[in-house]
C-alpha cells in the first residue's frame, strides 16, 4: 500500500497570498508529480521530478514553482495566489523503472 | 500527445457490460489503467506492458492492442461500486513521459 502525504487537505485564502502544499512520500520512490485536476476534468501535469535536484515544468503552464532538496518531499509553491488557481491539486509517486504512479489524497484549494 | 478515451461518459444498469477505450497517437509501451472516485484521488487498477496482453481483476479486465495504439477496459456485470471516472495512463518506451487519458465518467445506477 501506498504512503504519500498532503496537506493541507483544504485550504481557503485570499488573492495575493502565498502558499505552499506539501507532498511527502514514504516508499524511497525517486520519480514525484504534481497535477492539477477541476472536478470530474482531467488530469494536467504541471510538475514532475526524477530525483534530487531535478525538477521540470509539465504540459499544463503553471505560476507555480516546486522543489526537490529531500527524496520524500516535493513541495509545490504559489508565490501570489490567484482565484484562477482554485482547483485540486493532487500529488503523486512512482518508482524509477515503473510506472504505476500512487496518488495522495489532493489538497482543494479555494483563492477568493 | 494525451490519449483519447471513449466514450466520455456512460451510464448503466447494475449488471450490465461496459467497455471504455483509449487510443493513443503515440506508439506505447504500456498502459494503465486508475479509477477515481468522486471526491478521492485515483487508484491504481492494473497495467499492461506487452501488446495483445490482457489482465483480469475481479470483473474487470484490459487489453492492449500494441499495433493500434490502443487499449480497452470491460467491465462486466457491473456493480454500484464501479461508479467513477476512469482515467488510461499511457507510456512510451523511453519511459520519461506519461499521459493520462481524458477520462471516462462511469455511473452504475440500480
């Protein structure tokens, strides 16, 4: 079973803010992603990492920033909160060499 | 780049068949398939990784047409709590990107 952590699970702020949602993983797995997912929409990448040090921008383009100093933890960073970003953000892991991705539980994020 | 799902949306009757589909522009080299629930984040349901392979779990059962680019998941007498959108996820033999599909909602009703 899969161990991947966020928080917070909601969180409700306002324009101009800045934030950072957490992402921690306990499987040692070196591959970590974050998406962005509106209700019953799909799934858009907008940041993934392959190990320390190493991070890319995704299909989607974000204002967000990520960064990856700890294998475990993949915090994503918002520098000036934007009602456009309200959505549910859900990050995910995968074990180099596999696929299969283990998703946490999401934070939903509300910018007023 | 992402692969496309069909149908977009279906609902059935407990008990009844479906099949959702995923095609892919890109040569693959494997495909998954998660389910997500309303309100919860998607769960892994299974992955083929050679073409012509097929997978069971449960009722529900995959195959993957390598030469096609394409993959189907059946779900078979299905079950109230097969409701959700199901979402493929395809790779491709470089192993550095993967797409999920553009989902399919599914609703059992009784």
């Amino acid at each position: 079973e899969a161990d991947i952590y966020q928080t917070p699970r909601y969180l409700v702020i306002g324009t101009g803010k800045k934030i950072t949602l957490e992402c921690s993983q306990t499987m040692g797995h070196d591959k970590m992603y974050w998406y962005q997912q509106d209700p019953g929409m799909e799934l858009h990448l907008i940041h993934y990492s392959y190990g320390v040090n190493s991070t890319e921008k995704g299909d989607l383009s974000s204002e967000s920033t990520v960064s990856r100093i700890r294998t475990e933890h993949f915090p994503l960073t918002l520098e000036s909160a934007r009602p456009s970003h309200t959505s549910q953000y859900l990050c995910a892991s995968s074990e180099y060499g596999r696929e299969t991705q283990y998703f946490g539980p999401g934070t939903r994020l509300l910018v007023l | 780049q992402q692969p496309v799902q069909s149908p977009q949306a279906v609902i059935l009757r407990e008990g009844e068949d479906a099949v959702i589909n995923c095609s892919s522009s890109k040569a693959l080299y494997s495909v998954h398939w998660y389910r997500q629930k309303h309100g919860e984040a998607p769960i892994f349901l299974m992955i083929l990784l050679k073409g012509g392979e097929q997978k069971g779990h449960d009722k529900i059962s995959a195959s993957f047409n390598e030469k096609k680019q394409q993959s189907s998941l059946y779900l078979t007498a299905s079950q109230l709590s097969y409701s959700g959108t199901y979402f493929c996820g395809t790779g491709t033999n470089t192993g550095n990107q993967f797409y999920f599909g553009t989902g399919t909602s599914l609703t059992v009703i009784p």
